[in-house]
C-alpha cells in the first residue's frame, strides 16, 4: 500500500515536473519569435521568419528584405521586398524552401538590379 502511493506521488510529480519544462520551452519560444520579428522591424539582418499570422516567411540578408510565400501549385516564390506590404520583384520559383534559402545566399550578396 505504502508503495502504491509512493509510485503514485513520483508519477504525479514527474507529470508536474514535465508540464512545467513544456511550458517553459513554450514561453521561450514565443519569447524568441517576437525577438526575431523585431529584429527584422528593425532592419538587421535574420533567418527566415513568420511575422504575426502570414503565411509567407520573411528573411533579411546584407541589408535587403526578401519574401517566399508558397504557391498555388506547391513552388516557393522567392520575392526582393521593399516593405512588408510591398509585392516584391519576383527573383525565382523553387520547388522546396531550402532550394529558394540556397539561392537567397548567393542572391543577396550579388549587386542590386536596376529594376
């Protein structure tokens, strides 16, 4: 009997201990996507990121803000913005995100187009 309750103290327990670490890891990563799109605000170089419920992700490399946003046929469209609400000037169509990121880091070290 006294080893039933102690089992049954260390589960809860352990389920308590768990519930705070998930919490925890949660916060903290809500913590970092709002440092992050603040960062990219800013104008300071980052990785891609989502800013608040778009479906595009955003990314800004030497200075230059750039979009993918996935297509109606399941391509990335990577796109040179100027501001968030700017369409962008398409740069090239990818068939997975990593493709468009490999090109974005040649891309966004090459001179600027004249466009």
């Amino acid at each position: 009997m006294a080893r039933e309750l102690l089992q049954r103290h260390i589960e809860l327990e352990e389920e308590g201990l768990r519930r705070e670490r998930e919490e925890t890891y949660r916060r903290h990563q809500e913590e970092e996507r709002i440092r992050l799109q603040q960062r990219f605000l800013a104008g300071a170089d980052c990785g891609w990121i989502q800013i608040e419920k778009s479906e595009a992700f955003y990314c800004r490399r030497n200075g230059r803000a750039f979009r993918t946003a996935r297509s109606k046929d399941k391509r990335w469209n990577l796109y040179r913005i100027a501001t968030l609400q700017d369409a962008g000037a398409l740069l090239g169509t990818y068939q997975a995100r990593r493709e468009a990121s490999k090109a974005l880091e040649k891309i966004a070290y090459e001179p600027e187009p004249q466009w």
